[in-house]
C-alpha cells in the first residue's frame, strides 16, 4: 500500500537522487513556501503540501531530460502516494520538452506550478539587493527584475504569469504571497 512520506522522509529520499547543494536548497525553499501556502488554504495538511514542494524535483538533477515522468517511476518505487507522485508531475505540464500528462487541478498544484519559477527569481532578485535577503524586497522589484528578460534567464516568466492565470490572482498578487513565504524561511535557513 502506498504511503505519504513524512518531509523526513521526503528528504531523505530527495538526497538519494540530489547532490548539489543548488537542487537541495531549492527544493527546502519550494517545501517552505508550500508549507506556508498550505497554512493559507489548507492547514490541515501543512506537511503534505511541504512533502509535494521537497520532492517536485526529484529526478531533474540526473535525469533533466525526463523531468516529471522518471520522479513518477522513482516515487513508485519508493511507494509515494499516487496523489503526491500525480502533484509532483503536474508542476512540469505545458512546459517545453517536459511531457508531464497530468495539468495542474487542485489548488496546491498551481501553486506549485505557479511558485516553483517564481522563487528562483525573487531569490535572484534578492541577492542583488545590499541585504542579499528578501526580507525586505518588495513587490516593485521583483515586477521590475521580472520585465528584464535577461535577469535570472532560466525563470519562466510564461510559467509564472500561467500560473497566477490558474490560481485567479494577478502577477502582483502571485509575487507578494510569495514574497511573504520566502520571508517566512527566514531564521530556519539563509534565504
């Protein structure tokens, strides 16, 4: 019988298949910003959404050009939770080469779609500033680091608008909720 891993778990897992220290502070980031999602919209299942943002990436260190479908093979092997594996997945569906089948449906599958891009540029964004922190970044920046196409290249601003379109919220919105996420990892690690 599958299982949900507990984010315990989920990182152990994630550090079978990830060594770089840029995938594993990424996905401790997207874990935190969903968790503080969750508090939002679903606050009973906090870990769970903390569990689907650790994992999203599970096979792009090794396998970037089978992203979203070999996490799904890795996961069931591990006896993830076919809703989780299904959430994992989804955060890929509509972008370039990936061939995710599954579109994003539930609530935390667009935020994920929608904030796994994001937090890459704000954190960009971030480092630029003289605190090197979002602490206090605002949402101006980050609107204006977004319209220069050449910052932070490898962000998809297409993903990040798609993703606000799905979720019903402006760009704005999308950036000051995230923003405010980030803020909430302060303290627990160097954001």
């Amino acid at each position: 019988m599958s299982h949900v891993p507990t984010l315990t778990e989920a990182r152990e897992l994630l550090g079978q298949y990830n060594k770089e220290p840029f995938h594993l502070r990424h996905a401790e980031i997207v874990s935190g910003v969903m968790g503080w999602f969750a508090q939002q919209y679903d606050p009973e299942n906090v870990e769970y959404w903390q569990v689907v943002g650790m994992l999203h990436d599970l096979d792009f260190e090794q396998w970037p050009e089978q992203h979203c479908v070999k996490c799904q093979e890795l996961m069931r092997e591990a006896d993830i939770d076919e809703s989780i594996i299904r959430a994992c997945a989804s955060h890929g569906y509509g972008i370039g080469d990936i061939t995710s089948e599954f579109p994003p449906e539930r609530q935390m599958e667009k935020i994920l779609f929608a904030v796994d891009e994001l937090t890459g540029l704000i954190g960009a964004a971030a480092i630029m500033r003289p605190s090197k922190s979002v602490a206090d970044i605002e949402v101006s920046s980050v609107k204006k680091k977004f319209k220069d196409k050449k910052f932070a290249a490898g962000c998809s601003r297409e993903v990040i608008s798609q993703g606000a379109e799905m979720l019903g919220w402006s760009l704005e919105e999308l950036m000051e909720k995230t923003i405010l996420a980030m803020r909430s990892l302060i303290g627990q690690m160097e954001i």
